[in-house]
C-alpha cells in the first residue's frame, strides 16, 4: 500500500507542474500532461480504495 501511495503523490506532483504551466505560460503541451496525469491519479485512487478497504477489514 506504501507504494501505491508513493505512486499518487508522485503523480499529483506531475500534475501540479503540468497544470501550473498550462495555467501560467498557456503551455499545450503541459495541458495534454497534466489531463493525462489526472486519468492515471483517478484510476490509483481507485485502487488506494479497494486497498484501503482490505487494510481496514484485518
């Protein structure tokens, strides 16, 4: 579970620069990244759920 939540806070940082530059400096390019980096963060939150839901139940 430490890895998993190691790879969100990974990725929520990708997002905050990405989404930083879009909104900043009208990067496209950071845009297409930071959109991506959501779509990733959605499906591991999905996961740290299911995960945490296991922990809780032992």
């Amino acid at each position: 579970m430490k890895e998993l939540v190691d790879k969100i806070q990974s990725l929520i940082g990708d997002f905050k620069k990405d989404a930083g530059l879009q909104l900043e400096n009208g990067n496209k390019a950071a845009g297409v990244r930071a959109r991506k980096a959501s779509l990733e963060i959605e499906k591991l939150m999905k996961e740290f759920r299911k995960a945490s839901i296991d922990e809780a139940k032992k």
